[in-house]
C-alpha cells in the first residue's frame, strides 16, 4: 500500500494524487479503446450505455452528491436534451451545434428549476421535482407540433465531418466514452475549484457556508444548471441510440434509477457513477436469465436432492410464475435502495475505501472508523 503525506496545498488538489493513478486509469482507457475488436455487438452495446447513464449519474452527483440537492427530475432533463436533439435535426442541424444547444438548453431549463427550489430542502425539494418531471412529460405528450405527441419521433443517424456514424458502431461508442471522460475530468477540475468547493460547503452545512461568505442561492442554480447541462448532453446521445424517442420512455421510473445510479456506487465518488451505471445495465440481463433459465436451474437442483419430477415440475412453474410477475423490477430497485440505505449508504465505492482501508491499518484497524458521530452543534440542527 502506497501512503500519501500531503505536504502543500497542490498535494490536496492533484488530479491524480501519484504516478499509480496514471498507470491504473491509463490501462483502463486502453482497455475500453480496444473493447470493440474483442466483445460481441451485444456487449458494446451495453457499454454504450453504460457510458450514458454514467454521465447522467455524474451530472446527478454534481446536484445530489456534491451539493446535497435531492432531485427525482431529471427524466425530464434527459427528455429535454433527446428532443431538443429529434427536433434540430429536422432543420439539418450539424451534430456539434445541436448536441451543444441540448446542453445549453437543458442547462437554463435547470437553473429556472433551481430559482423556485431556492427555499426547498428534503422531501419538499424532492416533490418539486417529481412535479418538474410530470409537466415535462405531459408537454411531450402535449405540444404535437414540436415533439409529435405521444406518436414519438425518429431521430436520424449521426453526420459528422461528412460521415455516418451508426448507433451500433465503434465510433458511436468512442463518442459516448469520450463525452463520458471529459464529462468526469472536467467535473474534477470544477470540484477543485472555488465553485466546487462552494458545493461541497453547501452540502456540509449552509450556515457555515452563508458565514464564510459564499451566495448559497446562487450556487444551488449553478449545481442544477450544470447537472442538468450535463444530463442533457447525456439526453442527445440517447436519443441516438434508441433512434426513436417518446414521452413513455422518460418516466418517473428512470428517474429513480439515476437515484440507484448514484446510490449503488457510491454518493460522493463518481468512480461510483461509474459502477452504478454497469449495475443498472446488467438489471435486465439479469431478469432474463430469472425469467428464462432459473428456473429450469432449480429444477434441477430440487431434482437433484430428491424431488420427484411433478415435484421438481411445480418449482419449476412456480419460479417461473415469480420471475415473470408485473412489478418485480420495481420491487428489486426498492430492496436494493433499502439495503444500501441502511447497511452500505456510501455504496459499493465506499465499500472498496474500507477495504482498501482495512488492509492499510491492519492489524489496527477499528469498525467504527467509518460510523458517523451523532453529534451535532445547534447551527446545524438548525440548517
């Protein structure tokens, strides 16, 4: 294990704290430049995702994470980014002038969220989002000449300097891990700076944030605007890969799982936005398999153990039935939510830390390093 002694002020605001974070992320990046010449269509197809809904999940944890800003919105702000896009293209809008007026759009749309939220905390702020997403949707839904209504709208494949990039491409995939990259190198860079800074002040306590002079209501409409901006990058490339977007597809329902993106890896880290993004890929994979093999596997297994075959025929139809019951995706997102809440709230990346940790201290390591003292001074009670 490698000990870092801090020894100046540049020491805490490196972008990588020592030449093992170069070696480490630089092999990574080779490793997804090469992924397409080895995984299947199928694979690369869900890193392009992956991708995406990591650059969601770290736009969210600008807001949520970062500034202590709940949001259930932001759906719409991926909605505003999608159809921003469909509709440009309709004029022959080239791809960087749209996927750039997305962001820019989506970004005031965010700060104009954010002026009303100014004296909003908790559930409250929460509920006003929820409330944003619904009107984004029902003006989808609504506004026909612009969005088509519920009927949907095509979005045409890429031209870039004269060339097609398909959906289903190589290129489509670098695209998607170069906004991906750039998205988390510059929300590092903002993160070291004094509005980032300012961020991370508001969410440890706005009365210590307001003494020490900072404009709390101006860097909450900041934290939307960006973390919307950023989501409305995500909404674009999206747009592209689906190639066809409509007003069902931006429900509550996604917004809550950018919440599982954020939760799952991890609240304060966006390698975490990275980890959940993976996790919420394989979700479907993983019910299918449920839906498909399971229960054939415990068939087998009661099988094996002694069951008869109109024994072993029963569980089988009776796994069957639970895997394909309406709702069971809902029920898995709202068992992992409680579970990380209560057990692992600092989610999988925050796992790793104290892994990581247990071994830098061991033999001295205490299971109450990480416990959260429950003590607390008037000023922030009263926050």
């Amino acid at each position: 294990m490698r000990f870092l002694f801090k020894t100046d002020y540049q020491d805490d605001i490196r972008l990588f704290p020592h030449s093992g974070y170069v070696t480490s992320y630089g092999l990574l990046l080779a490793a997804l430049v090469i992924a397409p010449y080895v995984l299947s269509s199928y694979l690369m197809s869900q890193l392009v995702f992956v991708c995406i809904y990591a650059t969601v999940g770290v736009g969210l944890m600008i807001l949520t994470g970062f500034t202590g800003q709940a949001s259930l919105g932001h759906a719409a702000f991926l909605a505003i980014g999608a159809y921003t896009a469909a509709y440009l293209q309709q004029f022959n809008v080239p791809f960087p002038v749209y996927f750039l007026a997305a962001g820019l759009l989506t970004g005031v749309v965010g700060a104009l969220v954010g002026f009303p939220a100014l004296r909003l905390q908790g559930i409250y702020l929460v509920i006003a989002t929820i409330s944003f997403a619904f009107i984004v949707e029902e003006i989808m839904a609504r506004w026909e000449s612009v969005t088509n209504g519920n009927e949907g709208m095509r979005v045409k494949t890429i031209q870039l300097l004269g060339a097609t990039i398909s959906r289903d491409g190589p290129t489509f995939y670098y695209l998607c891990l170069a906004v991906l990259v750039l998205t988390i190198v510059g929300t590092l860079n903002l993160l070291r700076s004094p509005t980032g800074r300012a961020f991370v002040a508001i969410r440890d306590s706005e009365t210590a944030a307001r003494s020490m002079g900072i404009n709390v209501s101006l860097y909450k409409v900041k934290s939307f605007a960006i973390s919307a901006g950023i989501t409305g990058l995500a909404g674009v490339l999206f747009a592209h890969k689906m190639s066809f977007i409509s007003p069902e597809m931006f429900t509550l329902q996604l917004s809550i799982e950018f919440i599982i993106v954020i939760l799952i890896g991890g609240i304060f880290s966006l390698h975490g936005a990275v980890l959940g993004a993976i996790f919420l890929v394989m979700i479907d994979p993983f019910l299918t398999y449920l839906k498909d093999d399971m229960p054939g596997v415990i068939s087998g297994i009661a099988a094996t153990f002694g069951a008869g075959e109109v024994r072993a025929g029963h569980i089988q139809d009776a796994v069957a039935a639970f895997a394909s019951a309406n709702g069971l995706k809902g029920a898995i997102y709202g068992v992992i939510i409680v579970v990380f809440v209560l057990f692992e709230p600092l989610g999988l990346y925050g796992r790793w830390l104290k892994i990581k940790l247990f071994f830098q201290l061991f033999p001295l390591y205490k299971r109450a390093t990480f416990k959260r003292q429950k003590i607390y001074v008037k000023s922030e009670r009263n926050r």
